[in-house]
C-alpha cells in the first residue's frame, strides 16, 4: 500500500511539471518517514548528498559536459560538415548524408545531444536550404543525427547508466562505438531510400576536385586526435573513463585555442554552462538514490524479479513489453530522468533473465535516442524548431521515417548481442 502511495505521488508531481529531482526527493522521503518515522528519514538525508557527490566516477560527467562546450566554442562543428559535404555532397541528398557524418563525428567528440542538435542545426539546415532540400527532409536528418552523441562515446547517458547499475564504464562506452556506427549507417540509408522514391527531396550537389577535397580533411586530423585521447586511451586500458575525460577537456581546450577563441569570457561562460548542467544532474541522481532507498526497503524490486520469474512467457517477450515501455515513456519524460528512474528497478529483472548488462545499457539509450524525437516532448526536435524556426509538425513529419529505421535498428542490437559485447571484450585491460 506504501509503495503504491509513493509511486502515485511521483507520477504525480511529474505529470504537473516538478521537477525530476525534486520529484524523486519528495516522494522517497514521503515512503522513508512513511515506513520508519523521523529517525530513518533523517539518517537517509543527513548520508545521501555526501556519498552521492563522492563517487571518484560522477568527475567524469563534468568533464565531459566541459569538453563538449569547448567543442562547440571551437567551431569545429562547421569544419566537420564541410568535410563531409566536399566527399559526398555531390550526390543526391549529399548534404543530408552529410550531416550524419558531421553527428557522428561531433558525437564522437561531444557527448551532448542537444549541443549537436543545435550546433547542426545552425550550420548544416541553412545550407541544405539554400541549395533546395524539401525543408522537412533537412530538419528531420538533422534532430535525428543530433541523437547519435547519445551512443558514441564520450556518451552522457552511457556513463550515467554505468553509475547506476554499477557496471564497467568503460565497457559500455567502447560498446557503444559499433551502435553508433551502425545507426549512422541506418540514417544515411534513409536519406537515401527517401531521395530514391522521390528526387524532388533533394538535389545532387557541386562536385569538387581531389585536391579540395583533401584540403578539407585538414579539419579532420585535430578531431580524430580528440577522438584518440578519450575513445583511444579507454580501449587501450592507458586510461580509465575518468581520467580519459580530463584529458578530453583539456585535448578541447587546445582546440578553442588552435581556432584562436580562447578569452576569459569564454572560457568563463563555459565553466559556468558546465557546473550548471553537472548540478541539474547530481541533484537529479541525489533524488533518485533516496527513491531508491525507500524501493530498497521495500524489497519492491526482488518480488518484482520474483513474479517476472513465474511467468511462463519467453524471456524475448518480457524484454520486448520493457523496451516498448521505454519507447512510451520517451515520449514524454526526459531521458536522464527515464534512465535514473527505471534502471534500479529493471535491471535486475534484465539480469535474473540471462541478459547481459552492457548490452543492455546500450540497448536502453539506443532506444532512449527515439525518445529525443518523438512527440509530444521530443527535445531535439525542439531544439531545431528554435534554431531553425520551422513548425515543430514540420520536423516531426522529417523525423517519422527515421523513427521506423531506428525500431529495425533496436531489433538488431537485440537479435545479436555481440553488436554491443564484440568490441568490449577485444579491450586492453
């Protein structure tokens, strides 16, 4: 009866807007006091904030949240997309499959989707337009690509999953590359098969000589060192996620500095942005560790793995009912806040199944990418609709035939683990 109170008043307060952390704070401590008074309730809140905010692995959000704000000062962004633009951008739709490069590649050097949603849209819609791009085509390419600095590492959710589910950070983020590469892959295949059944969409692109196009890759060579010293360094076992991510901030910092934008003011209003967003997060993952010490003492999760394990049903068809309600849940919470909310209760469901853990985290963001453009909350939809000042139906008109590839997308991983597992387990440890 507690818990049903308690799980109430949370979707509650989330339904009229509160705040995730708050949301998560206020219902737990209701469950705590509900369950053993004031001295329970006390003791949980005098201990949390303090082994919440000292956990060695959280360092790593910061620094990576302040690379990807370096990145974007830097400006490498635009060099990136014109690079891709100068190798493929003749063809039809050139400029779009181009743009998925430029995602994949400012992932790889980002971690924020948002940041990439909105760096691409300033650069990359703008010249898709000018060259004639159906508008809903180059807006729907574009927040769909911005959803892949989710997967690649440095990835924000992946290490906040790994946090969470106490699992190797590491593995989960060098699982992630192939993911990556294969939901590229899936988004220049739809831009594809779009321009392919209808060229009106998008016309073939100016051709450039060899020696332009060589030119171009001259912006290429400071990112993929970028992408070496954090990626590189984790898979090689130089350096743990950690360490790898302050070598990535500073490694962007060089950046600013080679693209001459290095001022205090910048540097400055930069730290500011970082601190910001890494408190939003802790003060998020606070709430949710006090929630999950009422759920604890509830023992709600072990007769949760309890029933799941009288059921007679295939283990595929419960994990197909858990990816559906993420998919559902996408749609209208954030995915930080899905992340934290429902790991601690669904993974050990996952692992009394047989699945793996990594492959499963990967799993959870690749479809919590979808969440990112799926109505009615779909942030980088958003995020492209201000930058761009397109109507949102518009965007989410672009977005739809991505939304299918990205379904055949989750199948896969699903179908064949070792698209996640291969990679991870090839590590220098």
């Amino acid at each position: 009866m507690i818990t049903a109170i308690v799980v109430a008043l949370l979707f509650a307060m989330l339904v009229i807007g509160t705040p995730v952390a708050l949301a998560l704070a206020v219902s737990g401590s209701l469950g705590l006091y509900m369950m053993g008074g004031t001295p329970m309730l006390m003791g949980i809140l005098e201990t949390t904030p303090l082994s919440t905010a000292s956990s060695y692995e959280l360092i790593t959000i910061p620094m990576f949240i302040l690379m990807a704000e370096f990145v974007v000062l830097s400006g490498v962004a635009d060099d990136l997309f014109d690079a891709a633009a100068a190798w493929i951008g003749r063809l039809r739709g050139g400029l779009a499959m181009a743009t998925a490069l430029a995602g994949a590649g400012f992932g790889a050097i980002s971690g924020s989707s948002t940041a990439s949603a909105a760096t691409l849209s300033s650069t990359t819609i703008p010249a898709m337009l000018r060259q004639g791009y159906e508008p809903k085509l180059a807006t729907g390419v574009v927040a769909i690509s911005g959803t892949l600095a989710m997967l690649i590492p440095p990835s924000i959710a992946l290490i906040l999953y790994g946090i969470i589910a106490d699992v190797n950070i590491g593995d989960l983020l060098i699982g992630g590359v192939i993911p990556g590469l294969l939901v590229t892959l899936t988004i220049i295949l739809t831009v594809a098969f779009l321009v392919w059944q209808d060229p009106a969409r998008a016309p073939a692109g100016r051709s450039y000589t060899l020696r332009e196009k060589l030119s171009k890759l001259r912006v290429v060579a400071p990112l993929l060192l970028l992408f070496l010293l954090v990626t590189g360094t984790i898979y090689s076992g130089i350096a743990t996620p950690t360490e790898a991510s302050g070598i990535g901030a500073f490694g962007a910092l060089v950046l600013v500095a080679l693209a001459r934008r290095l001022s205090f003011g910048a540097v400055r209003a930069s730290l500011l942005r970082s601190a910001e967003a890494t408190c939003m997060i802790l003060f998020i993952v606070l709430g949710a560790h006090i929630f999950g010490y009422f759920f604890t003492l509830t023992r709600t999760t072990n007769d949760l793995v309890a029933l799941i394990g009288t059921l007679e049903v295939s283990r595929w068809a419960i994990l197909a009912i858990i990816m559906v309600g993420y998919l559902i849940l996408g749609c209208f919470m954030d995915q930080i806040a899905i992340l934290i909310l429902t790991v601690p209760i669904v993974l050990p469901v996952i692992q009394s199944l047989g699945f793996d853990p990594v492959w499963f985290g990967v799993l959870v963001v690749v479809t919590a990418e979808v969440g990112m453009v799926t109505p009615p909350l779909g942030l980088n939809a958003f995020v492209v609709a201000r930058y761009t000042r397109r109507p949102l139906g518009e965007i989410f008109g672009g977005i739809l035939p991505h939304f299918w590839a990205h379904l055949i997308v989750i199948a896969l991983i699903a179908a064949f683990p070792a698209i996640v597992t291969w990679l991870p387990s090839t590590m220098g440890r």
